[in-house]
C-alpha cells in the first residue's frame, strides 16, 4: 500500500525573505529603486548578484516586453525578456524569437546578463545558484505561483545561509 509514500510537510524556504512593497501610485520608481538597491548590495564570493521581475503578461504597458525594453533604456545596459509566446511589438520571425528565447537563456545562466523580465513561462527548470532576488510586478494567479516563481531564488542553500534572497511583490493600484 502506501507505507511508502513520503509527502514532504515543510515547504518552507528559510532562505527567502518576502517583502510587500506598497507602490503608492509610483510603480515604476518602486522597481528602478529595488533594482539599484540590490545591485549595490555586496556580492558574497564575487558572485553577479542576478535578479527575475515576474510580469503577468507578454504584451501590453506592463508586458514583459515593454518592461524588458524600459529597463534596458533606464538602465543604460541590456535587459531581455522570456515567454512562451512572441510579444506582438517585437521584431522576430518565430523561429527567430525561439532561437532569442534560447540565447536568453544561455546568457542568463552564463552570467552574461543579470536581469531578466519573466513571464510564469520562465521554467522551474531554472536551477541558477546566483539569482539573488525577484519582483513581482503585478500580483500573480495564486499564493502557490507566488512562492513557486520567488523560489527561482536561492537555489544554492549554502550560499543564502546567511544571506537570505528578496522575494519583493509590488502592490498597489497603480496599473504602469
């Protein structure tokens, strides 16, 4: 029967750290200073301190596309999105845009770039020891996808030991 079934009970991850972040009508400002403030954080082991902004859609003001676009221009250096499906605005052929969505990917794991805009398509399988926080940029669909997308973070449970990773959720009625 089911003497061997093993249910994990504890879920928790003690290396994570939520944070509500009210946006007070000022979204965007809210999401710049979270991005500059981890980035000026410490690099433990002179790691690149790597960042996901989870969107809950591809297209749109606040699409990640749009966003990823935005940043880039703000930031003065590249930050690229990943979805399932290609954004409306962008310029690939779809072959182009899966061969992007696989360059992304490869940049991101090799450290080559440090922040991404995400949709929920961005994969569990995403097993990068360095990402040191994530925003929720709109509330997602569930507490459940909330916790499973900020546990992007932290994988490396040495590492965060000591030094726990932000999970911030921008909430607020402001729409852009």
């Amino acid at each position: 029967g089911n003497m061997n079934v093993r249910t994990l009970t504890d879920y928790s991850r003690p290396e994570l750290s939520f944070q509500i972040v009210p946006d007070r009508g000022r979204k965007w400002d809210v999401l710049l200073d979270i991005i500059k403030k981890e980035q000026d954080k410490p690099k433990p082991n002179g790691l690149k301190r790597c960042g996901l902004i989870f969107t809950n859609t591809v297209n749109g003001d606040v699409g990640c596309y749009s966003l990823a676009t935005r940043l880039s221009n703000e930031l003065g250096r590249e930050v690229r999105y990943f979805c399932g499906s290609q954004p409306k605005d962008s310029v690939f052929s779809n072959d182009k845009f899966d061969k992007y969505k696989c360059e992304t990917q490869a940049l991101f794991k090799e450290d080559k770039i440090d922040l991404l805009v995400v949709t929920k398509a961005f994969g569990m399988g995403v097993n990068k020891s360095n990402i040191f926080y994530t925003v929720h940029y709109g509330i997602p669909s569930s507490m459940e996808s909330l916790y499973q997308e900020g546990g992007r973070a932290a994988r490396d449970k040495k590492l965060f030991k000591s030094n726990r990773a932000t999970c911030y959720v921008i909430f607020g009625q402001s729409q852009n």
